[in-house]
C-alpha cells in the first residue's frame, strides 16, 4: 500500500510529507508518524476503507476502546473532507454493532481533541470510541487516567476475535 512509499528518515527535524495519486485520491502522510506507520498500528488494525482505518487501542479504557483515523494525515476536525466524515462514521458505526453484538455493550462515547491544549498528544486525528459498560464516571475516569499496555498475546486475541466476529457476518 502507500505505506512503502514513506520516506523513513527520523533524522531530520524536518517533517517530510509525501503527495500520493491513489484510486483517485490525494493522500498525505507524515515521515515520523506513528499512525501513518503501518509498521506501527498494523497488527491493531480491525477493519479499514480506501479512506478511515480502525484499531485496537494498545492502551485501553477498557475492552472496547479502538481508534478510528482518516488515512491521510491531517491533524483537525476541521480539515476533514466530507468523504473522510462519512467514512469515518461507517468505521464508528461498525464499531457500535461490535459493541452491542460481540461486547454486550451498547453504550459507548466519543473522544476527539483538537491541539496541545485540548490534550492531543498524537498530531494525526483520532476518534477515541470507547464503551461504556458502568458509569460514564468510571469509564471517563479509566479514560483520563494512566492505562497499562496491553501484553502483546491479549491485543492479538483481542483483535482476533473482533475479525472473526466481522468475517461471520
Ligand atoms: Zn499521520
């Protein structure tokens, strides 16, 4: 996919944006994102389009946390295009189904922040879709506050099992 053509050089300071023509659609993508990286987030991704990519957070809330990004790296709400919201909501959409069918959850909110200030701390937008199994207190709080990271055999069974339930359907 467009990843290989990334250029990889961390060294310089310089963040290096590389223009690509796919399936008709202009994609930019930033050398020293982590998002941008399938390298990085490929073995949490659960389902994706031409446009939106899903994944397992590697530091959830709780069960049902997963990310939901435009493929092409932009870092505001406000500079979505209308294909990429509508994609983006499909993605949410199939994760509510998730929820409710696979979790036994269908409560579940949305988190997407917007600059430093804001508590972005990852400069490619995400939406945080994440159950709400309890009180949205306790969810809020397990959302705010430090997470551990998930050992590398629980993301894999976790991931896993959201494919399967998807493949069955
Ligand atoms: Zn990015």
């Amino acid at each position: 996919m467009f990843n290989n053509f990334k250029t990889k050089s961390k060294k310089s300071s310089l963040i290096v944006c590389l223009l690509l023509l796919l399936n008709g659609s202009i994609f930019l993508q930033a050398s020293n994102c982590c998002f941008c990286d399938f390298q990085e987030i490929g073995r949490q991704i659960i389902h994706e389009t031409d446009q939106a990519t899903t994944f397992y957070c590697l530091q959830p809330a709780n069960k049902g946390h997963l990310l939901v990004i435009p493929k092409r790296h932009v870092e505001h709400f406000k500079d979505l295009t209308p294909g990429e919201l509508v994609s983006i909501q499909g993605e949410i959409n199939i994760l509510a189904d998730i929820f409710e069918k696979l979790y036994g959850t269908p409560d579940f909110f949305i988190i997407q922040k917007n600059g430093k200030k804001a508590g972005q701390t990852i400069p490619h937008l995400h939406f945080h879709v994440i159950t709400s199994p309890d009180s949205i207190h306790t969810t809020m709080h397990h959302a705010i506050n430090y997470r551990d990271t998930l050992a590398d055999a629980e993301l894999t069974e976790r991931v896993d099992e959201i494919k399967e339930y998807l493949r069955q359907k």
